[in-house]
C-alpha cells in the first residue's frame, strides 16, 4: 500500500538536493550496475516511491529525490532503506 502523500515542499526538496549535490561532489563515482538495480528493486516497492512523480522520473515522497539519485555511488535513501 502506497502512502505517497502528495508533494514534497519546494525548500525541502532544495535542501535536499543541495545535500546530494554535496555528497556526490565528494564522491562523484557512480553506482555499479548491480548496486543500481538493488536500489532500483528497493525503490520500486517502497511505499513512499510515486514512479509517476517528476515527469515520469519518479518522485520520493520523503526527499523529493528522481531515480537519477539511484546512479550515484555516495546516495542514500531517506528512509534508510538503502545506502
């Protein structure tokens, strides 16, 4: 059962992405294929993933995060699902 509530804040997305943007500056390697597909499979079922959100990119309902966040080495997932 999806319990995607809507919208994450424009500010918190912000924060959030800048807080990416830091991690990955500091880590700019990108997840090998195998890593990329756990996540993938993780995000996929997780109740908070709306697949439909940010124009088709897929949308976190805690950080407001796309999928392109999958592909980074130095990401984590907010719910602590997968790091």
């Amino acid at each position: 059962m999806k319990i995607y509530s809507g919208k994450v804040s424009i500010i918190a997305k912000a924060r959030n992405l800048a807080a990416a943007v830091a991690d990955i500056a500091r880590n700019p390697r990108m997840a090998g294929a195998e890593v990329f597909a756990r996540r993938k499979r993780v995000c996929l079922s997780c109740e908070w993933f709306d697949a439909a959100g940010n124009f088709g990119l897929g949308e976190c309902g805690k950080c407001g995060c796309t999928a392109a966040k999958l592909r980074f080495a130095a990401s984590r997932c907010p719910a602590g699902r997968w790091k």
